[in-house]
C-alpha cells in the first residue's frame, strides 16, 4: 500500500502518539 504524505503530517511509530497523530490528521485525510 503506497504512502500517502499530508503537509503537516508527522509521522510517529510509538504506539499512543500515533494514534493521535492519526486522529489528528483523519479530517485532513478525508478532505481528499
């Protein structure tokens, strides 16, 4: 699956700030 980079977007690959990166970010994915 290819990566999709959003400006802004940082990726973190610890386990709880991933996934506040990710919550963070799911409205500016959804914009696309």
């Amino acid at each position: 699956m290819p990566k999709i980079v959003v400006q802004g977007y940082v990726a973190d690959t610890t386990g709880s700030s991933k996934d506040t990166n990710e919550n963070a970010n799911r409205p500016l994915l959804q914009q696309w």
